[in-house]
C-alpha cells in the first residue's frame, strides 16, 4: 500500500513539473521582428515557414527566415524539438528548391546573438532564440500551438 | 511572344539584375530590394576507375576524369506571387555529354493562390521535369545520394537524360498543407521540339545528316520529341519523415531515315510511358529509400510494330554515422523485358561512403559491381562503341563544393 501511494506522489509530482521541465530544458523560443503581426502560430504553420513555402505574412509583408549553421546546436535543437523535423531533411528540402529555381534558402548566419539582431532589424523576420526574453519593442515572441 | 524571345528578354532581365547586384556590391547587401535575389553554385569533379568497360571516358586505362559538373542559379523575387530563376549548367560525362553551357532551366513563375497552407500557380519557360525522389536536382552532387544514380530509374545508359530533365513548355503547381501531410502536385506540358545532337549521337551512334550509326546505309533525317507529359504527386508525412511519390512521364521520339534505296524517309518511332512508384523514411541516424518503375515502349518501323515493357526498382539505405560520415548500400536491378527477367536483367550493388567535413563541401567515394545477363544496359552506350560486357566492377569518387 504504502508503495502503490509513493507510486502516485511520484506521479503527480512527475505529471504536474512535465511543462517545468519541458520549458526549461529546451529553452528555446521563435522570435519575430516587431512588424510581424501574428502572436501565436501552429507548428505546421512554423514548419511551412522554414521548408521555405511561405512568402508572405497575413499583412503581405515578405517572410524572412535566419537560421544558424546547420550543425550548430541551437539549429539542431529547434528543427529536432520545435519543427520535429531533422536537420538534414530540413537541408533536404532547402536544397531541392535552391537547385530547381522553386524557392530560395534562408539566410544563414554564424552565431546567436547575430541571428537575434538581424531578427530585431529586420521586418518581417522570423528566427529562434535559446533563452527566456520577453517581446519588446523590436521583437516578438511567437506562441507555437 | 514566342518562347524563345521570351527566354531572351527574361535571361536579358536576370542578367541586369545580377550585374546591378555585383555594380552595387555587397556594402548595400541589407536593404530590402537587394534580398529578393539569392545566387547559388556548385562545382564537382569525378574520377572513375573500371575493368572490362568504360564509364565516361576512358575509365579502364588508369582510370578518367572526364566526368565533371557545374551549375550557377539565380532566383529574384520579383513580386510577391512573381519570381524568375534561372541555371546555368556545365556537364561533361565521357562521350554521353559535351562539357558545353547550356540553360539548364529559365522560367517565371506565377503564383496565383499564396497562403500559409497552400499554394498554386505556373512556370513558364524551361522547366525541369518531375521524375522519382532525385531527377529534378540529380546533376547537383549535392541532392543526390550517390555519384551514379540506380540505372533502374534514372536512366544514363541510352542517352536519354535531356529529355527526361528540363523542357520548353508549360508547369502547373500546386501544394497543401493537411493534418499531417503536405502533398505537392505538379504537370508539365512540353512542346514538340528536335534533339541535341547530342542525343542524336547517343541514340544512332552518328550525327545528323551524316551516317546512321545502328543503321549503315541509311542517314539520320530528323529526330523530334513530341506529345511530352510529366505529372507527379508527392506527400510528405511528419514534416518529411515519410515521402511517397507518384510520378508518370509519356513521350515519342520519331526519327526519319533516309537511303537512296527508299522511294520515301523511313520513320522510327519509340512512344514510351513511365509510371513510377517512390517511398522514403528518414530516421535521425538512417534513411530507407525504394522506388520501382515499369516502362511500356510501342516501336514502330516503318509499318510494323512490336511492343515490349521493361521495369526495375531499388533498394537504398543510408546511414549517418555523424554529421560528417555517410554510408550507403543499394541493391539496384532493372529488366529490359518484363517477360523474360532471367535473360533480361542487369543488377548493380552499390557500397558508399560520403565525408562531409562541413556543409559547403563533400567527398564521395563508392563501389558498384555491375553484373547481369543485360549488365551492359547500365553502361554508356557511346562510351563503348565496340560493345561492352555484362560485368564491371567500378569505382568513383567525386569531390563537391557549393556556394
């Protein structure tokens, strides 16, 4: 008995820290720049945007996807646990459209702190971060559903 | 407007674009005009080693590196739902192509349907055609899995490979996001139009006007493609953890022969259809990959005709050890007649590995034993004009960079 109840704690403590711990672990968040109307997005929606086939904001204005190197572990994190897609297949699909003359790659740039620059000056902008900042009057954070 | 005035004056338009692009320099590189165009590259030289027959040059002496490709593209987004692109191709591959320039595809695309979840719209110019998971991008060492695609599917050996990659004409498009599918539809209409000499040659051994190759005594009058028809539907699962693919391609090739023996030109014709099936699944470490195709062929000579159907498929793993390590084993077979498989068959098994040290740059290396009772089928006709044998054990290894 008293086993079956120690089992139960450790499940409600476990069931009920799960987004604690999610949140923290990944760390990451898909930032816009300031101009990008939308507050939250869908993950296929998200996953459109950075296979390259959205062209345009609800607003009309252009979508301009940075990301980082392919290998960096901020890219990996974020295809792997926000997008759910693999890097390489992500490559994959951008290759495709750079070779075919059907859609154009993202803007890759080397590190963090300049994607979230580029990001903040930028309109139009779309991008990810690994900590925790708020929206502000250069950026926004996006909502992923 | 003609299509070829067209190409002139949409080349005409790409290349002041690109030349204001350099003029104005990279310093202005962040205002919002001067991103709507991207420029890409590539540039791969191969070395192939053989026994018995040659593969794109002169592979069994010592080895050849007559096998060389390049490509520089260009995209600018014109308006939102306009853009213009445009690749320039160099490709030299023994005595099956030339190493001239060519446009490898220049087209404007419309697009009239621009949402989030969905798209529509036409290409119009040279297009490049839609065939199984590699044939659209398969002269980019860089979207290809190996140096030398399965012949079961992506045929080299018959010459035949202009026509299957871009044409002059018309593609419609449209893709859709549902639950977890993203499904991509494209058809392509091309016009009726005579082949390179280079195909000439791949097919008849001679040029032109000039003898006819297979046929001694008769010469090659002309040759046209006509009725060409590509369509594929694609659908993606999980963001492209699983890919099917439906692809069908519809061709006929007419040549006319003539002799002083003939009171009238001889006409050969070839009317091909290809159906072809693709599945791929990709896991974190490993990708399965398998396409299958049958091909119905109507010869006709002169007043007769006979009628064959041909079909192959593969089988492809990939594994990444790392980022920067790949590994690859294909077992490929393809049956030049559907009823006969024993006496028909030509099979290649493949062992690859590729080495990646970062992502503007590869080295591939692989082996492909090349056997059958039809084994000379997968070999370059034009490479060995005096006839090949049905084994070959090859060895390649190609280095690729991109921009």
């Amino acid at each position: 008995m008293q086993m079956v109840k120690y089992l139960r704690l450790m499940f409600c403590v476990g069931v009920l820290a799960l987004p604690f711990v999610c949140t923290a672990a990944e760390g990451i968040q898909v930032v816009a720049n300031a101009s990008v109307q939308v507050k939250e997005l869908p993950v296929a929606s998200l996953r459109a945007i950075f296979s390259m086939r959205v062209r345009n904001w609800p607003n009309g204005d252009p979508v301009r996807v940075f990301v980082l190197p392919d290998r960096h572990d901020l890219h990996t994190s974020f295809s792997k646990k926000i997008l759910r897609i693999y890097p390489y297949v992500l490559r994959d699909t951008w290759d495709r459209m750079v070779f075919t003359g059907t859609g154009q790659a993202p803007i890759e740039v080397a590190n963090a702190d300049e994607l979230m620059q580029l990001v903040a000056e930028t309109p139009g902008a779309i991008g990810y971060v690994n900590k925790e900042i708020p929206s502000n009057e250069t950026i926004r954070i996006l909502q992923i559903r | 407007m003609k299509l070829s005035e067209f190409c002139k004056y949409a080349s005409a338009a790409l290349a002041m674009k690109l030349l204001m692009a350099f003029v104005i320099g990279t310093s202005a590189a962040a205002s919002d005009e001067l991103k709507s165009y991207q420029i890409h590259g590539f540039a791969s030289q191969g070395y192939i080693l053989t026994d018995e027959n040659n593969f794109y040059g002169d592979s069994e002496d010592g080895g050849s590196f007559d096998y060389y490709e390049l490509g520089l593209n260009a995209f600018w987004q014109v308006a939102d739902t306009l853009s213009a692109s445009g690749q320039l191709l160099v490709r030299d591959a023994g005595e099956t192509d030339d190493g001239k320039l060519r446009v490898d595809y220049l087209f404007l695309d419309k697009r009239f349907i621009n949402m989030d979840a969905a798209t529509a719209g036409v290409r119009v110019g040279r297009v490049k055609n839609p065939l199984g998971f590699y044939n659209e991008s398969r002269d980019v060492i860089f979207t290809r899995p190996s140096i030398l695609l399965p012949q079961s599917i992506y045929l080299e050996g018959i010459g035949v490979r202009e026509i299957l990659f871009s044409s002059d004409g018309v593609q419609l498009y449209s893709d859709w996001d549902h639950g977890r599918h993203h499904t991509a539809f494209k058809v392509n209409f091309a016009r009726t139009d005579d082949v390179s000499d280079q195909t000439r040659r791949n097919f008849f051994g001679g040029t032109g006007g000039s003898g006819g190759g297979s046929f001694p005594g008769f010469s090659l009058d002309q040759m046209k493609i006509s009725d060409l028809f590509f369509t594929q539907v694609m659908d993606e699962v999980d963001g492209g953890r699983m890919r099917f693919a439906i692809s069908y391609l519809t061709a006929i090739l007419k040549a006319d022969f003539t002799s002083p023996q003939l009171p009238a030109p001889l006409t050969v014709s070839v009317d091909s259809n290809i159906y072809t099936l693709s599945a791929q699944y990709n896991a974190e470490r490993w990708s399965l990959t398998s396409e299958y195709s049958l091909t119905t062929t109507k010869f006709g000579f002169g007043g007769s005709e006979s009628r064959l159907r041909s079909d192959g498929m593969y089988l492809q793993g990939e594994y990444r050890m790392t980022p920067v390590w790949t590994g690859l084993l294909r077992y490929d077979m393809a049956f030049s007649n559907r009823n006969d498989r024993a006496n028909s068959d030509a099979r290649d098994i493949t062992a690859g590995l590729s080495w990646s040290p970062n992502p503007s740059w590869v080295v591939m290396g692989e082996y492909h034993y090349i056997h059958g009772d039809n084994g000379d089928s997968s070999l370059p006709n034009p490479d060995n004009p005096g006839g090949a044998s049905n084994r070959t054990n090859l060895l390649a290894v190609m280095v690729g960079y991109r921009f």
